[in-house]
C-alpha cells in the first residue's frame, strides 16, 4: 500500500502546488493502476508442515488450552491495541543476554498472531549467530538470508515458507554467516524488508541479545518496536542497562517476563476446567455439574 499512498500523495501535492504539472486522466489512472498492481503482490512461499513436538514448548500451537498459550494470547491483545495507536507492525524480540527465551516467545508470539483475525504473519530468524527457530518449528534448516545474501538477483520473497497453512511465513537464516551485520546493514536488504513490511500485518524478528552481538542494534533500525525478554535469574540489571544503552533507538513498546515465580500455575487447568463446566438447577439454586 506505500506506493499507493505515495502515489495520491503526489497527486495531491499536484493539485495544491500550481507549478507542479497536473497528470492528464489517462496518466493518473496509469499510475493508480501501477500502484494499484504493486500494492496487491503476494509473495506465495513454499508450503511446509510445522511439526513441533511438546518439548519444544510452542504452546501456542501444540497446547493452546495451556496458561502459556493464554499468556501469549493476552500478549498479542496487548500489541494489537498498542499497534492500533502507532505502527508498530515491525517488531524484534531480543534479550539482555542469552538463554533468556527470546526465541521461544518470539515462535509463539508469531503462532499467535497468526490465529487472532487471520493476520498475515512473518516470522524472521535474525539471529544469524545462533538460529534456533528452525528447530523450534521442527524442520531441517530452510534456505534463507544466506542464501538470499549469495544469490542476490533473486527476490527475498523466494525464500519464505508458508507454515501449515495458516497466515503464518518463515524466514530462516539459513545457517551462520561469516559477517552477519554484513547482510543486515546492507541496502540491498533495508530495501526488501520494507517491500516485507508492506505486505505482512505483522513481522515478528527473533534478534539477537543486546550484548555482546550488535545485531540487535542494527535491527532497531528497520523494526518499528522492540520487545525485550528477561528470563528470572539470568540477566542482571546491569547487563539490562548496558545493552538497552548499545541500542541508538531502543523503540521499547515491553518487556516479558520469562519464567517468573510469582504465579501460582499448579491449579489453572483444574479451576478453568470447573469454570467452564456446564451448570444445572437443583432447589432453585444453581450448582456445577
């Protein structure tokens, strides 16, 4: 839809500005024809079949009636309404240092997104130094940035897969580049990741952690928000700082808590489970079945 917007943009500034040449009708209706025509490209994606198992904790796909799966649920409400202020549909999950969980809940986030409204859904493996989304999906590393990076006269959009047939695509890293910021800081790639965030409602980017890599930096640079994981006992609040200050624009919109010991999760299922039960009327009063 940019080149459409830009399109009337520049109609209208036609219009206001009489030194500027006004098109003649056949010309606009060629130019909101081409914008038109651009706007409305779907990059299709090969078809894959997401195969995670319960160990690898996508709870929002293998166990949505969990209370991580609500959690992640209630999260997505949260971005939705936040995105509805200001875009943020472009967003990196990172975290202050590794083993924080931040790929896991940015696979989950995504899932979820995908089956709130059918939101059409990119998940991006950008930590090109540890990829971990593949193995969290339960496949065998696709082609992917690398081979894009190699291979540049294709377009990125060759490279994405559609996951089990919902809304939902993958962009692997396809495996460990020798200079990772190499491929991110590059205009070739600035320029495809906005043709991306034309399209997608939401592009979900597992990052890297703030510290040691600069990765995550450069992609607060083409991201629209950032969502910082922080797993209990892990990093420590120095380590948040300093990472949070290695950022020129953090664009922080939240943080998640991973793991944390405050909830009580030893009786959610059972007292959902009594919750939803049907009820039934015994001497006027009503009682659970």
């Amino acid at each position: 839809m940019s080149r459409l917007y830009e399109t009337l943009r520049r109609m209208e500034m036609a219009h206001r500005h009489p030194g500027v040449p006004t098109p003649d009708p056949a010309q606009t209706v060629e130019m909101l024809s081409g914008a038109i025509a651009q706007s409305s490209e779907r990059p299709t994606g090969t078809a894959t079949k997401l195969q995670a198992t319960p160990s690898a904790r996508l709870v929002s796909l293998t166990d949505t009636a969990s209370l991580g799966a609500e959690k992640f649920r209630a999260l997505a409400i949260r971005l939705e309404n936040l995105n509805s202020q200001r875009s943020i549909k472009a967003l990196q999950v990172t975290s202050g240092i590794v083993n924080e969980g931040k790929s896991l809940v940015s696979a989950n986030l995504a899932v979820t997104l995908a089956r709130r409204g059918r939101s059409k859904v990119l998940l991006i493996e950008g930590d090109l130094h540890r990829p971990t989304i593949s193995s969290l999906l339960g496949s065998t590393p696709p082609l992917g940035l690398v081979q894009w990076w190699n291979d540049q006269k294709k377009d990125l959009t060759h490279y994405l897969y559609q996951l089990d047939e919902m809304p939902l695509w993958f962009l692997g890293a396809g495996g460990q580049p020798h200079k990772p910021s190499e491929i991110l800081e590059s205009q070739q790639f600035a320029e495809e990741f906005k043709k991306l965030t034309a399209w997608f409602d939401w592009i979900v980017v597992d990052s890297t952690p703030m510290l040691p890599a600069v990765d995550a930096n450069i992609w607060s640079r083409l991201v629209n928000g950032t969502l910082l994981v922080v797993r209990e006992g892990v990093a420590s609040v120095k380590a948040l700082k300093e990472g949070l200050a290695s950022l020129d624009n953090p664009k922080l919109v939240g943080i998640v808590l991973n793991e944390a010991s405050d909830f009580d999760r030893t009786n959610y299922a059972q007292h959902y489970l009594n919750v939803l039960r049907p009820w039934k009327k015994s001497g006027g009063v009503r009682e659970q079945q």
